[in-house]
C-alpha cells in the first residue's frame, strides 16, 4: 500500500461524518470510496472536493506510505 487514508477515517469520526455522507456530499462514486477503503490512490480532484468539503488540507487526510520492499526508488 502506497497510501493511507487513516487521517480522513479519524477526521470523519471527529466530524460525526460518514464515508456514505462524504461521498454524497462529494459526489464522488462508490467505486472511489472502496479505492479509497483499500488504501489505493485516487485522482486529485476527488481529494480536492474532499478537503474543500471538510475545509482542510491533503496532508489532513492522506498519507504517503513509502515503498519499504526497496523497489522503485526515485532519486
């Protein structure tokens, strides 16, 4: 897994927010919030609506999980 959601879960629990709301909220599809449950990536401006919704920031919601089985190392 290359990224983490975990902030967004907590913030949504903080927020008495739930995923299904969010997406409605959003408008974002079913599919994205099972990408998202997963911890895959998904496009910019579904995170961008996110962040304008909750009124915050990416690094409020998503974490970059570094690659630690050593492959693919950008320098």
């Amino acid at each position: 897994m290359a990224v983490s959601y975990a902030k967004l879960w907590k913030l949504l629990i903080d927020k008495k927010i739930s995923k299904a709301d969010l997406r409605k909220a959003t408008g974002f599809s079913s599919n994205t919030l099972t990408k998202m449950n997963k911890g895959e990536y998904v496009a910019l401006p579904v995170l961008d609506k996110i962040c304008k919704h909750l009124e915050c920031d990416f690094g409020d919601i998503i974490t970059h999980i570094p690659n630690v089985d050593g492959g693919n190392k950008v320098e």
